[in-house]
C-alpha cells in the first residue's frame, strides 16, 4: 500500500460521486449521457449488485453500467447519496453511504446504508461490490404488490 494509490483512489471516487451527481442533476438516465461518468470507469469495469435487487445481477463494462443506471432510473423516482465515509488503502477502497430514495413504483420513501467495496486500478474504477443491510426490505419498498384472486 503506497500514500499515492491511496490519494488516488480517494480522488477517483469523490470525482465519481462528484459527475454522478452531475449526471443525476442533468436528468439521469434517458436525459443525460453516460459520458459524465465514463472517465472514471475502466472499460471492463465489473458492478455486482445483490441478486435480490430489482436491479440485481452483474453490469459488467460501459455497456452494462449505462444499463444499471437505465434500471436505477425505472426503479428509482430520486436517489440521494445523504452522507458518505471513505476509506482507502492502496487500490481497494471502502464508501460506507447514507442513502434517501424513493421508490417510483410504490412511492415509499426509504433511508438506508450502503457499503460499497470499491477496487481502484491505474486512475478507474475496476469493480464494485455492494453491500446491503436489508434487501428485502429494499425490494419490497420497490415493488407493487401483486393482485391476489
């Protein structure tokens, strides 16, 4: 582990959150351009999100995360990074995040922590690795209920 990786890492990832903000604030997904955030991103970039989620499953390069953020937007009526906490080591890098959302399918309104591992390589992102308290109570705020007969 080396000062400078670890400078770098930090520095990745605030300017991260800095264009996803930007990119949220432009409209997000269908409005705005992935171009915002793809310097930050390595090409092969892999996203692995709970299979529980709506939006569950692995993203895996540009393609796949202009797709996750495409699947954030229909989930997803606002999504607010409230607080965040970075720790870094060399290129592996921990965000433990305070998140406010509001589901678009339901309308219930959601505060939870997200912990996200984080591997930095070479000044982008190379893979991130979600991690969720509560799921279920994730989905179940994203989901309609269904008809019963």
């Amino acid at each position: 582990m080396t000062m400078s990786s670890t400078t770098e890492s930090v520095t990745v990832l605030t300017g991260m959150y800095a264009a996803e903000a930007e990119y949220l604030a432009a409209g997000g997904p269908g409005e705005a351009s992935f171009d915002l955030l793809a310097p930050f991103f390595a090409p092969d970039v892999e996203l692995h999100q709970a299979d529980a989620l709506p939006y569950g499953g692995t993203w895996r390069g540009h393609n796949g995360m202009t797709q996750f953020f495409h699947m954030m937007g229909e989930v997803w009526e606002s999504f607010e990074m409230v607080d965040q906490e970075f720790l870094a080591t060399g290129e592996t890098a921990v965000v433990l995040t305070q998140v406010r959302a509001r589901a678009r399918a339901t309308g219930r309104e959601l505060s939870f922590p997200v912990l996200q591992a984080i591997t930095v390589k070479d000044g982008r992102i190379t893979e991130v690795r979600p991690f969720y308290w509560d799921t279920r109570a994730i989905a179940d705020a994203c989901a309609l209920p269904t008809p019963t007969d």
